[in-house]
RNA sequence: GUCGGAGUGGCGGAAUUGGCAGACGCGCUAGAUUAAGGAUCUAGUGCCCGAAAGGGUGUGGGGGUUCAAAUCCCCCCUCCGACACCA
C-alpha cells in the first residue's frame, strides 16, 4: 500500500521499484486537509530556502473558485427506462472553476471518466446529426463511453501525461449555462482529473489553453470573454483584461467580474465561493510488518474502538515469516499481521465488560515515527509522558517570539513534500492539544546537496565497476574497453558507491569529515572523488606536526608570544572562521584554516602557544578526535567541547599598512604599500607618485581620478 | 511545458556590499631530501605572445549601465533538480 507520492513518474513504488496496481480499500486517512491554510500561512513564518516553501504551496495547491451547478438536459425523446430517466432529469452537474467570470465563454461540459454521474446522464442513441468527431465511432453513447474508458485504463499516467493531444467521447446530452440558458453538450475527456475540484470543468476556450485545444480537435465554437492587449497573438488568453461578451460582466476587470458573478449565482443558489486544495488527505494505513500497529479494535459489529490508555503501546507480535506474498493484479492483498492468529484478537474491557475484539492489521506508514522523534529525543528516558513540557520549552521555544522549533534541521531536499510537511502537520496537531509550546517543528531548514560520483557505462549501456575504471588521456577505460562517464546519486545501480568504511579504514573518520566539508558549498550537489580525499588528509597531518614532534611524540609548543603578523594573522583567521561557519560555509572556514596552519609550516620552529590554542579550538567542530587529542596534549584536563569558540579581536583585524592597487584605465599596473589610515587625497598623491604610474601618466591628461580608501586607486585618461 | 538552482583554470571550488578574478585543495612541472620508491619540504602553475621586463586576453554566448561588472539590467544557450492536463 502506497501513498501517491510514493509512486513513480513510472508507475513504480519509490522504494524497491516495484510494479504497483490499483485496488479499492478501506484505509485510515489523516485529515490533513483540515489544516491546509494553516500549513500554507506559517511558511511565511519558517527560515527555509524559499524552493521547499514553493514546493509546499505547490503541493497545498489552494486555489480559490467557485462551484457552479449547471441543469443537465433530459430528452424528452430519450428511450431510456424509467429510472435513469427519473434520475437524469433530477441530475446537475456541478463543476469547479477559478474563473467563474469566464461562464458565459462556456461552450461544453466535461466529465472524469470515473465521474459518478456518468452512467447516470449517458444517453441510450445519438440525436440525428450528430457530428463524428464526438460519437468515437460507436453505434450508441454508452458503447462509446465504454471503449473510452477502456482506452483510459489501459493507459498508464506517464502515457496519459505525455499523450496530450485531447480525446474524449459525447455523452448524447446537453446541459445548460446558467447564465444564458444556453445548451452545451457534455462529454467525457480524460483530462479532467476526477481527483481535482469535483471531477466536472466547464469548457471555456476562450481562457484556457487546454479547453481550446479540445474545441479544436471537437469542432466547438470558441468565443473571448475577456479582452486580450492588441499585440495578443496566442490562442487561449488567461492573462488580465476587461470582461467582453459577458452580459452585466461587461467592463469589468477580472476580480471585479468574479466577485459579481459569484453574488449573482449565490443569489439564485446555484453557486457558491470555495476554495479547493491539491492537498489530499493522508493515506495512513500500510498493508506492511514493520510499522507502529493502529491502536484500534473491531467489535463483532465491525465498529472501531481506540484501545485504552492503560493498554499501550500495542506492539508488534513476532512473526517468523512476514515477508508479503507475491502479489500481482488479481491476487487479494493481505496484511502481513493477518498471519499473526493470536495477536489478531485481543481481550479488553471496554466498559461493557472484557470482550474479544478484532485488531486492526495495518501498520502506521514510516512518516509515523519521523513526525514526532525529534521531541522525543528532548526527554528520550522520560516514561510518563511525550516530553516534559518544561524540558519541550527550553529546546524549542523562541524567546523572542518566533515559531520556535529545531533550531537547525539539515536534510535532503527529497523530504520537501513528505517527512516536512506530514512532520508539520503532525506538529500543529500536537501543538492544538498542548502538548508543545510552538506551531512549527523546525524553525529553520538547510537542505544539504547531494554527493554526486561518476559512473561508467560499456558500449552496451552496462554499468561496470566505477573503482576499476582507469582514466588514460582524457578517456576512461575499463579493463581495456573504453567506458562514457556521468555522474549520479552513488549507489549499487549505478555501480559507483563509495562506503565511509573504506575512506575511515584508509584515512580516518576526521579525514572524512573534512574532505566532505570541503568539497563545496553544503547546499550543491558535487561529485565525490577519491583521489582529492589526500589533500584533506594532509591538512591534518601538517596541523598535527606544527604541534607535535613526529619522532618523539612531544608538543612542539613554544611558551611565546606570536609576533605582530602572525597575531594579526589569528585573529583574521578566527573572524572569518566565525563569518563562514555561522553561514555553513565549511569549505571556506577550513581554507582559512588551512592558510593559517601553512603559514606555522612556512616559519617553522615552535609553534607559540597561543597560537596553537586557536588552532586546536577553530578546528574541534570540524574534525572532533583530532581536536581532542591535542587538546589533551596541550596540557588541558577537560574535554575541547567545553572551551568556547575563540573570539576575534576587533583591534587586531586591521593592518598597519596595506598594499593598494593602482589602476590605468581599469587596468591594474602597479600597487604601492601606504598607511592603512591614509587620506584619500595622500594616497592620490602616493599613487601618482609611484615610478610607473608616473611613467604611464607622463603627458596625458587626466580626466578623473577615482580612489577607494582601502581598495584603490584608479587613474582615468582623456 | 511550468517552476526552481547552477554555468569561473586540467578538476573541486573562492571572491559579505560592484573595487587586485582564480583564495584553499586535487592534479601537474621543477628542485631539496632519500640507497631507491613513497612520504615530506620549497618554488611554479588561467590562456596567448615574449629569453625577460612586459603586453594582450579571460568568469557559458551576445548586448547594455559604470571610472570599474563573475557580481547590476536586457536577450540567448547549456546542464541539474522538482512538478507535470490541478480547471
């Protein structure tokens, strides 16, 4: 059992890749669609890339509208029996649209294919004349309908979404704008999604592209209801402009006409404002073993009951053999907990006394546990309650008002639709009853590119074995075939994983921290490769030997002060450090880092003190156990978790003095070394003074001088 | 198709606000050290011309704004990701 979302553009489960069929079951459903404006209002209030914010409004997808009835037709010719007769004069169609101030561009019904009132309002003949086009060759409606509906089933979604020329079939009957009275006839087009709205649009040309298209291919009138600009030479117009053709719309701008027509149907009661979401309930049940059970029992009547407090949790049974059956189309699919005999009845006293009960065997789906764990690791030994209220307030509570939350939450951008909105969901439920102090879980949100390897493909399109892939010449070869390269998610398809074991056994998890760190900025996605994890290696070995003798194991640590330069130079260091971390840009912290320890290698001798102390604590975040160890050597006794992040000195950022480059023209052609405070009129002075600039100024007229204090110097020529 | 992200040396990438393009690392070249190899250390390394000094050119392509553009504006191209007939 399977969630939309955890379905393939192909048609295949998202785990494992299998084959997934359709099938009518009675599930439990969260009713996350009551909290659909609340879960689009808050992002607002939520620090995440703008992109998932988009991708939750996307899949929320509130729309408002209207719902519009529109009467059907019943033929008073029509041979049909008694009763569908009774019931198709009875029948409107009530459809919904975005544009109600379109209606009177209305030129056809259209249903879903599964629209429940399609065998209702098929008509048994075809009136005379009755264009070609519309019948799908049939002899009567209904025979009609039925092939259409065949050819619609047969087809999977990724053909129904790249087949996108419109079909459809008439159902033999007109209904009726309610506007005009005017009669347009109702069809079936598998276009119309019966998930969407109510399964019913009405077809207006003239506004919408797809509606247009279908006109064309059906040979239905197509008539503007709103004015396009004169330079319009599109087909289907849904951009702003004046209504037209439109009765008592006339005139009016799009809003206007919207809200006037909605009084108008309101008035006479055959329409009313709504607003629709995309957002479906949560499918909930999963027909699977490993899932937190439903705490539900059925009595003899098959009415659900909740299993009392006292009761839980109720946990899984052992099961030896809870692997599902091979199941295919006609097969009848079966819980695996329907297995377990014993556990499948259970014995409470539900007020009337103790009964056996029937439980329910479907298991929560994964996203069960994801929703809430991050509460439950606040107070992860707390046997009595969820987490301590006063426990849940410290960690996540904003005290200045926000919506509090994970103070940072790193993960993938896969989770956008799923885990981060089912979490957010869960969440303000949570928060409804009291049991957290704020609306959202995670106040900000990094998503965190992914690791990227090269995979190699012989002539046939078969993946080889990407560590057995030789590069010689620009060409990469594969034993002595030649192999292509592009680069995926690593993994055993593409035959290109590489396991964090091998690099730890190789070079040490530290090693693997840095390397990863400084491969690029978090949020991009960068290929993984091997040969560069040395360079990050070596960084560690060099900070280790500008402290520690490599013979004899002793601190090379020299009680000093640094010199001027150097303590600049830490301090420098320490605030760009500060700067790129609280940025989460590691890459450039652990360059600057790097620079630092190359500059201890360059003056070699000891390293002062004090020097070696910011060292060891701008490096403790970045690589944990090579921090420690130093730390300890240094001479501390308690852990470098403890000693808080250095501090850079405001007073030590800037330079006494400071090279400036001097420009001709914008170009670069000589730099002077002035006084870190200098006026800009001293350093005009200093630059026109330097030897080459003289030089290349010498007899041309300067038209105007630019300088920046602190940058440069740029000298402009007539 | 729509939306989002990104194009900078041989490679990964740096460049808070327009102000020295290429920090840092990989790779490569040369030297020191070494019995040798590895490791380490030092120097060099965008491209073109030049022995050098120096000059030209250069951030996907084209145009623009500016004393000055990887950065701002307009048009185009390519790649990656998400969604996909949502009425």
């Amino acid at each position: 059992m399977l969630a939309n979302e955890e379905v393939t553009n192909e048609g295949r489960s998202d785990r494992g890749n299998h084959p997934v069929f359709r099938r009518p079951m009675k599930q439990w459903m969260m009713r996350i669609t009551a909290y659909a404006d609340r879960l689009l209002a808050d992002l607002d209030r939520v620090d995440w890339f703008e992109s998932v914010k988009l991708m939750q409004r996307n899949w929320i997808g509130r729309s408002e509208g209207a719902y519009i009835s529109f009467a059907t037709d019943a033929e008073p010719g029509s041979s049909g029996s008694a009763m569908s007769n009774a019931n198709r004069s009875g029948s409107a169609i009530e459809v919904f649209t975005t544009r109600p101030d379109t209606i009177y561009g209305t030129t056809a019904m259209l249903l879903a294919p599964e629209h429940p009132l399609v065998d209702e309002l098929v008509a048994d003949e075809w009136p005379a004349d009755t264009d070609p086009r519309w019948t799908g060759g049939a002899a009567t409606p209904r025979e009609a309908l039925h092939a259409y509906r065949a050819q619609a089933a047969a087809m999977t979604d990724l053909q129904r979404q790249t087949e996108r020329d419109k079909t459809g079939v008439w159902l033999g009957l007109n209904c009726r704008v309610p506007t005009t009275g005017e009669p347009v006839p109702v069809f079936v087009a598998d276009y119309v999604l019966i998930d969407y709205g109510t399964g019913a649009v009405m077809s207006v040309p003239g506004e919408d592209q797809r509606d247009w298209d279908f006109s064309v291919q059906f040979g239905l009138p197509i008539m503007r209801t709103v004015q396009p600009p004169p330079d319009f030479d599109g087909e289907a117009y849904d951009g702003p402009g004046l209504a037209i053709n439109s009765d008592f719309l006339n005139g009016l701008g799009k809003d206007d006409a919207i809200d006037a027509i909605c009084d108008w149907l309101e008035e006479r009661s055959c329409g009313r404002r709504t607003v629709t979401y995309k957002l479906r309930d949560w499918l909930f049940s999963r027909q699977r073993y490993w899932g937190e059970p439903f705490p539900i029992v059925f009595d003899e009547t098959g009415l659900p009951l909740a299993v009392p407090e006292a009761e839980l949790p109720v946990e899984l049974p052992e099961l030896i053999d809870w692997a599902p059956r091979a199941l295919d189309e006609s097969s009848e699919p079966e819980p695996p907990l329907g297995r377990a005999t014993e556990w499948a009845t259970a014995t409470y006293d539900l007020g009337d006394g103790e009964r056996a009960y029937r439980r329910e065997l479907s298991t929560m789906p994964q996203w069960a546990g994801s929703c809430w764990y991050y509460l439950r690791y606040l107070d992860p030994a707390n046997d009595d309650t969820l987490v301590d209220p006063e426990v849940e307030r410290y960690w996540m509570a904003d005290p200045d008002g926000g919506v509090g939350g994970v103070d940072l939450y790193v993960g993938g951008v896969e989770h956008a639709v799923l885990h981060l909105l089912y979490a957010r969901f869960w969440h303000k439920v949570l928060y409804d009853l009291g049991h957290v102090s704020g609306p959202e879980p995670f106040g900000r949100l990094y998503n965190q590119g992914y690791i990227q390897a090269a995979a190699y493909q012989d002539s046939r399109g078969v993946y080889v074995e990407a560590s057995e892939v030789t590069e010689r010449g620009g060409k990469f070869f594969w034993g002595d075939a030649e192999v292509t390269r592009h680069f995926g998610k690593m993994g055993k398809s593409l035959r290109n994983a590489v396991t964090p074991d091998d690099i730890y056994s190789a070079y040490g998890a530290d090693t693997l921290r840095t390397y990863e760190m400084f491969m690029g900025p978090l949020d991009q996605g960068r290929p993984w490769e091997t040969h560069s994890v040395i360079g990050s290696h070596r960084l560690l070995q060099r900070v280790w030997r500008s402290l520690i003798d490599e013979q004899t194991g002793e601190l090379t640590v020299a009680d000093v002060e640094p010199d001027a330069d150097l303590e600049r130079m830490v301090h420098r260091t320490i605030d760009a450090v500060t700067d790129a971390m609280s940025d989460l840009r590691f890459n450039s912290a652990i360059a600057r880092i790097t620079e630092l320890n190359n500059e201890l290698t360059r003056r070699g001798g000891a390293t002062p003190r004090s020097v070696a102390d910011v060292l060891v604590r701008l490096l403790a975040p970045l690589v944990p156990h090579l921090a420690e160890e130093l730390w300890s050597k240094l001479g501390n006794t308690t852990t470098v978790v403890y000693a808080p992040f250095p501090l850079a000195d405001p007073a030590m950022l800037a330079a006494e003095v400071i090279e400036v480059p001097v420009q001709v023209n914008g170009k670069v052609r000589s730099r002077i070394t002035v006084d870190a405070g200098i006026s800009p009129a001293d350093l005009e002075a200093a630059a026109k003074a330097d030897d080459r600039i003289a030089q290349l100024t010498a007899g041309a007229d300067i038209r105007r001088v630019v300088t920046v204090p602190g940058k440069l110097v740029n000298i402009v020529l007539s």
